[in-house]
C-alpha cells in the first residue's frame, strides 16, 4: 500500500501544503510508504534559495531537506510545471525527481492525497 500526497499550491500564503507534508512525515514515521508530488504552483516548494521570514513562516525548503531523514519515498515534481515556473536541476531541491506522464504516477498509487 502506498499513498502519493499531492501538492499543487504555492508553498506560502495557504496551511493547505505545510498539512501535507505533516501527513507524508506521518505516514513515514509508522513505516507507511509516501511520496509527493508536486505540480501546477507546488513546484515551487522545490525550489532553492527560499527566503519567507518577511512572511514570517519557516522555509519550506528546509523541511523538504529533512523528507528523506524521515522516510520519504520520493519527492517528485512535474516536469511541464517545472518548466513553467522557471525551475531547472540548478535551482531545484537535489534528488527530486522529474515526471512527465503524471496520469501514469497517481495510477501507480493505492491511495492519493490531494492538499488544496
């Protein structure tokens, strides 16, 4: 059984995003197998450099980091997005993967999670 948790929002202005990834590192901690997907405005969670204390939340960038010390399957980022919003392999979080039959990955899936 695995679950994909998606995120498909900008990783500031919504809790919509940071209560997902507290789902993922649920699952991960009681050993359920998770990953994340991440598309549309969501990809920007994986991007590098993120600066949100004017905003006064934490990085998102600095927990994605922990996502694998946690258990984290994999974090995966649609590839289209990743074009659109200006994301590349240089300023993207290392060890994301890239997908680009989206369709194909949420089939590959017993459960998927949507955070909007």
């Amino acid at each position: 059984m695995t679950t994909l948790i998606v995120i498909d929002q900008a990783p500031y202005g919504s809790w919509s995003g940071r209560e997902a990834l507290d789902m993922a590192f649920s699952l991960a901690a009681f050993d359920q197998p998770a990953a994340m997907l991440f598309t549309g405005p969501g990809v920007n969670w994986l991007r590098k450099g993120q600066q949100p204390d004017e905003l006064g939340q934490k990085s998102a960038e600095k927990n994605l980091s922990a996502a694998p010390l946690f258990g984290i399957e994999a974090l995966i980022a649609d590839e289209r997005a990743c074009q659109q919003y200006g994301l590349s392999s240089e300023t993207m979080l290392s060890g994301v993967e890239l997908s680009s039959n989206i369709q194909e990955l949420l089939n590959g899936h017993t459960h998927v999670v949507f955070a909007s």
